[in-house]
C-alpha cells in the first residue's frame, strides 16, 4: 500500500519521491525498474488493493456465519429432537428455515417447526388423524394467525392445553418447550441453567447474539 507522506518521514527505500505537500501522495520513481508513478496511479492503485483486501474479508466473514448457521441449525434440530422425546405431541421431523438466506447482514435465523401429531397428512398409515377445526379470522388473533378449535381424541391428548371452550392456548407451547429443553439438560447432567444459557432457545425465533423471542 502507498501512504501520503506526513512530517518526518524518512523516505522511500529502493525508489525516490518528488518532494510535495505533506499529507499527500507524492510521485514515485524506481530507477531500477526505470518505473514512475504519478499519485493519481497510486492512488488507483491504492483502490484496487483495498478492494481485493475487502473481498478477502468478506468472504471470511460469509463463511464464519455460514458455519455459525449451520452449527445453529444442528443444535436447534437436536434440541426438537429430545423435546420429541420427551413428549411425543411435540415432535417434530420436519424444521423449516424462514429468514431470508439471501440477508446475510441479519442476526436472527427465523424456523418454522411442525407438529406432527396436529399436522396432515400424518407421517406414517398408523398414525391417528388429528381432530380439529381451523378458525380464521378471529378478532382475539393477531394477524395472518388461526385458531385450531380440538375435538375427540385430539381434544383429550391436548387437554393441559386448551382452554374450557375447546381452544389450543397459543402462550403455552413455547412455555412447554422450555420445560422440556429443563429436563433434556438436567438428564445430560449440566449444571448451568437452561434459563440463562446463551445456547438455549425457543425454537421459534432465534437471534444469533442468544436472546430468544416467542
């Protein structure tokens, strides 16, 4: 890189400067190599080389948040997978990511996560279809959300979840996913607490800092 020449530089080694204002790009001779530049070539040249060196960050920079994504990733998809575990309404085969990939600037990695016991069509013949009605438009919704209304057998396998008219209670799901997140670190024998881990989200929104939203 070349530098304007400030008070009490000592000069170039193997080429010679033009004296000039300081604090700005001098001309460069190599009386070797029979070269001369003006500033205005060196400043380009300045230009070209910061550019490069930019694109070299960058590209670092992409592949550390790539491999910090898919580390997230992973975690998130074992996190579910032991939440299934520890009860079956909650699992989950399926994790969707919802941010925008193509916003590499954003700090939070957005998942959509399906329930397969209140989704159709179901994973396996076996498998109970669930029972319900969606409810749209309900004035107690936030927007672009749905009620799901349980009856039957879905009624009875939800009842710690739903209120006395029949209604899955949307503020408990994340509530129970953190319970079980509890007892999946207590059975790995950790000590810290899951409430105070940086690792330890509800996997709805994730923020890549460690702070988790509903």
């Amino acid at each position: 890189m070349f530098k304007k020449k400030l008070p009490g530089d000592a000069g170039m080694i193997g080429g010679v400067r033009k004296k000039g204002k300081s604090g700005k790009l001098e001309e460069l001779v190599l009386p070797n190599a029979k070269l001369r530049f003006c500033p205005e070539q060196l400043q380009n040249l300045n230009f070209i080389f910061n550019k490069r060196l930019q694109k070299i960050k960058d590209a670092c920079n992409d592949k550390s948040l790539a491999l910090a994504k898919s580390v997230t990733e992973r975690l998130v998809q074992r996190l579910l997978s032991s939440v299934g575990s520890l009860d079956p309404r909650f699992a989950s085969k399926f994790l969707i990511r919802n941010d925008d990939e193509g916003n590499i600037s954003s700090n939070t990695l957005d998942y959509i996560v399906r329930l397969d016991c209140l989704s159709t069509p179901s994973l396996y013949e076996s498998d109970a279809m669930p029972r319900y009605s969606v409810i749209e438009g309900d004035t107690d919704c936030p927007a672009a959300y749905a009620r799901l209304k349980l009856q039957a057998h879905t009624l009875k396998t939800w009842s710690d979840f739903v209120n006395g008219n029949g209604y899955l209670r949307r503020y408990d799901r994340p509530m129970l996913f953190k319970q079980n997140y509890r007892r999946y670190f207590r059975n790995k024998g950790y000590s810290s607490s899951p409430s105070t881990s940086p690792y330890l989200f509800t996997p709805f929104l994730i923020n890549k800092n460690g702070n988790n939203q509903h």
